[in-house]
C-alpha cells in the first residue's frame, strides 16, 4: 500500500511505501530535469561556489553528516513503474533522486534515507531529527570535490502536507534537502505519522 506524505496536485509528492521505511517520490510535472565505511569525515578538496561556474558538479558518491556519524554511500535512484522515486536498497546508504539536480548545482537536490529499525539495526537516518542551523553535511563527489552544505531548517509535515520547496528552488543557489520518515508506525497504513525534510544550503566560502 501506499500513502502520500506531502502532496500537492501541480508539484513533486514524496510518499511511502513498506515496512520499516520505504520512501519514494511521486512526481506530476519534471521540468528538464534530465566504500566503504569510515569513521572520519573527509573534509578537504572543497570548491568554492565560483570555482565550479562553469562546470557542473560531479555525480554524488558519498554523504558525510559528522555531527551524527553518518557516513553513507550515496545510491542512484530514479522512478519506479507506479511514477514513484525509488528507494536505497540498503538501510545503511541514502538515495539520491538522479532525474533531479546534482547536489552542489544551482536548484534544490533531493537525498532519501531510511529511518526506523530493522532486523535489530539502526537506519541511516534515525538522527536526522539532531541537526540544527548552522550544523554542517558533506557530499563527495566523482571527482573527488567535497561540497559543504550548512543546514537552514528542519520541518515536520503531516502525510497530506503541501510541500512545494522540497524539490524546487528559484532563487538561483544551490541547496540540498534530506527527507526520512519520522513519528509512530501505523501498521495499518504501513506508514509513519510524520515527515522530516532537513533544508540546506551550499557553504558559500569565501
């Protein structure tokens, strides 16, 4: 069964899917939208903003989240059958949604994780909920850049809640955004009762 999470009829709707934690996409309109595991953060060959104007960012490989130890291979995903954004396969790794924009380009890209336990595990992002503004995430790319990212905001939406700054952005920056599941499992409805979209913006350096 599915359950819409945030939905709104002209624009992307992330909904949820399966035990545990299966969080996918739905999207009505795209708009030309075309490991190993390690305790320390890699924080070194970041670019500034300036540096990269004239190339696009490399593909994301690795996600860092240093405040709440995640360091989480970066799987692609793009839409299922049903019109969904797929999921990480595995709980430990995070999905980004490729038909989107890479992180690190101008508009606002789009990482997908787990939350919830399961066979006795932990989920990549069952402390998605710490983060505060100014805490700090890290995507390494293909090409061996790390892109800073500085977190906005956190919001918590009902399954039903209008969502339109998840997936889009016109204010010429670029920003990432990190969606889990969050709340009490209803069983019924395989689903949980609330939504976490973390909002960040690229680290401008100077």
């Amino acid at each position: 069964m599915q359950s819409k999470i945030l939905s709104r009829p002209t624009l992307p709707i992330i909904i949820l899917t399966g035990a545990v934690l299966s969080l996918a996409l739905l999207l009505y309109f795209v708009p030309k939208i075309l490991t190993q595991r390690g305790s320390a953060p890699l924080i070194e060959n970041i670019v500034t903003p300036s540096e990269q104007e004239q190339a696009s960012s490399g593909l994301p490989v690795r996600l860092k989240i240093p405040l709440i130890k995640v360091d989480a291979v970066v799987e692609y995903v793009g839409l299922t059958s049903d019109g969904a954004m797929d999921v990480p396969k595995s709980q430990d790794d995070v999905a980004w949604f490729e038909l989107g924009q890479r992180p690190g380009d101008n508009g606002s890209a789009a990482i997908a994780g787990h939350y919830g336990r399961k066979n006795k595990r932990a989920s990549v992002f069952d402390n998605l909920y710490k983060l505060r503004e100014g805490d700090k995430l890290y995507i390494e790319d293909d090409k061996g850049v790390t892109i800073p990212f500085v977190v906005r905001e956190s919001r918590r939406y009902d399954p039903q809640a209008d969502a339109p700054d998840v997936f889009s952005s016109n204010d010429g920056k670029s920003h990432l955004n990190l969606i889990t599941c969050e709340g009490v499992w209803n069983e019924a409805l395989q689903s949980y009762s609330k939504r976490l979209v973390v909002f960040t913006d690229r680290e401008q350096i100077n």
